[in-house]
C-alpha cells in the first residue's frame, strides 16, 4: 500500500499492514473490504468468492508434481478460468 495513512480492513479486522486470512468454505463467502482515507472518506468494496467442492479425482491430487500442468476443470464457457482463490494474504 502506498499511502501509509490508509487503512485497510478486511471483514473488520485491521489488514494495513498485515495480511487477513479469509477462511473460504465450499460455496459463497462475502468478503467486505472498507479503504479509509487520511481524510476520513470511506470506500467499500464487497467481494463474492464461490468455491466449489474438490471432485475425487482433484481432491486426491491437488498439487502436480514436477513437470506436470494441472489442467484446470472445464466451465463450458470456452475462456480460461482462474485457479480458485484459497486465502486473501494482504492486499
């Protein structure tokens, strides 16, 4: 973070400086994230992650071994899908 008088917390808890770790079950998780300014001004931002439920095959193999891909499940959409978000570190 560049302004050093910003705060910055993450579903109430103080992530200025620090990270907050976001537990993210299978499902919907709303994370709120409220920026305060020097001045006082407020800006909010809610963030809706879904994750979904490891099927078998993936829950039993999640990290590929050296020199494998791990090809990503399919959506149907035709677009490449990000890997899912496990934790929020800082921001």
């Amino acid at each position: 973070m560049n302004d050093s008088t910003a705060i910055v917390k993450v579903n109430r808890k103080d992530a200025t400086n620090a990270g907050v770790k976001v537990t993210l079950p299978i499902g919907k998780t709303k994370v709120k994230i409220i920026v305060t300014a020097e001045n006082g001004d407020e800006k909010t931002y809610t963030l809706t992650i879904t994750r979904a439920a490891a099927k078998e095959k993936e829950a039993s193999n999640t990290v590929p071994k050296a020199g494998e891909v791990q090809q990503e499940p399919s959506t149907g959409t035709g677009k490449t899908q990000p890997p899912p978000i496990r934790e929020i570190n800082h921001l």
